[in-house]
C-alpha cells in the first residue's frame, strides 16, 4: 500500500482539502472506505495533477518563460535565482560560469 502523500503532487494541505469536500473526518489517520466512497476518493485523486503530468506542466511553463525572453525565463536559462534571493553578497562558494540550454 503506497502513502497518498508520497505521489508528486499531492500534499498535506490538498489531502485535507480533497477530506473536507469528500466529507471525511480530517483527524482520523487511517480509515476504511467503502466501495462506494473509495470510488468518490480515487476519482478526487484522478482529477490533480499528478507525478509526470505535473512536472510536464511545470517544464511547459519554464519553457514558455524562456521562449519569450521574459526576465523570469532568462534567470532560469542561466541558473540564476528567480524569485528575487541576493546572488552580491550571498555566494559563499565560486561563482559557477552561466548555464545555457
């Protein structure tokens, strides 16, 4: 039996979010389903992005940043942080030589 929150995608957060709106008690750890909920629960769990598509929507989203020249894609193409951390006085090992795709 593989955890629910090991699958890329699924969390904490939207596991107690998929519980609230499922109707299940969010406290309880391990419960048992019936055929009828376990069907409602794995239809819930079909409908997010999950493990490959994910990481296909996110690779899609980078590349569209890059295509477009946006400032975003342009500190990803050259690994640069994205979301505004420090890179003057931060570095604490060398500076590594721009990385181009």
């Amino acid at each position: 039996m593989i955890k629910i929150e090991k699958i890329l995608g699924i969390n904490k957060k939207s596991l107690k979010i998929l519980h609230t709106q499922l109707g299940f008690n969010t406290k309880i750890r391990n419960f048992v389903l019936s055929n009828q909920k376990n069907v409602l629960y794995l239809d819930a769990l079909n409908n997010e992005k999950q493990n490959r598509a994910l990481k296909e929507y996110n690779a899609n989203c980078i590349n569209f940043l890059k295509s477009n020249r946006l400032y975003r894609g342009m500190r990803h193409k050259y690994g640069l942080p994205v979301r505004g951390q420090r890179t003057h006085t931060n570095a604490k090992t060398v500076k590594k030589i721009y990385k181009k795709q």
